[in-house]
C-alpha cells in the first residue's frame, strides 16, 4: 500500500511534463495554421488566438485575452 502511494508520487511530474509536451505541439500546430483559430471560455471570453486570428481581428494575443468575443 505505501509502495503504490510513493509509486503515484513519483510518476505525477512525468504525468505533468507529458501534458506540457502535448500542449506545446497542440499550441505550435495552431499558431502555424494559416487559417485565424479563436478559443473562448463557457462565457465565450478569448482565451486564444493564433497568428491569423490577430491579423484579423487586429488585436495581439495579449490585447484580445477575456474580451467578449462578440468584440471581434
């Protein structure tokens, strides 16, 4: 029982860096899309926007995170 407690303690980081890595690949394919991709909250608040999105919207990323995306 206290081997498989200190087991799940030690694999949790590795668990966290896999997540990381899949969330960088994730954000390096959107910002290399050509196509503008916008990501909102439940309150449909920016949370993303990828290089295309700013160009449109003339907004940086920075600019547009948790403005209503009605603002676009």
């Amino acid at each position: 029982m206290l081997g498989n407690a200190v087991a799940r303690i030690i694999e949790q980081p590795f668990d966290a860096i896999a997540f990381y890595d899949e969330r960088e690949i994730a954000q390096m394919t959107l910002n290399s899309v050509g196509d503008a991709v916008v990501s909102c909250d439940r309150e449909s608040r920016i949370t993303y926007l990828n290089p295309a999105a700013e160009t449109m919207t003339g907004w940086s990323q920075a600019e547009a995170l948790s403005r209503p995306l009605a603002k676009c």
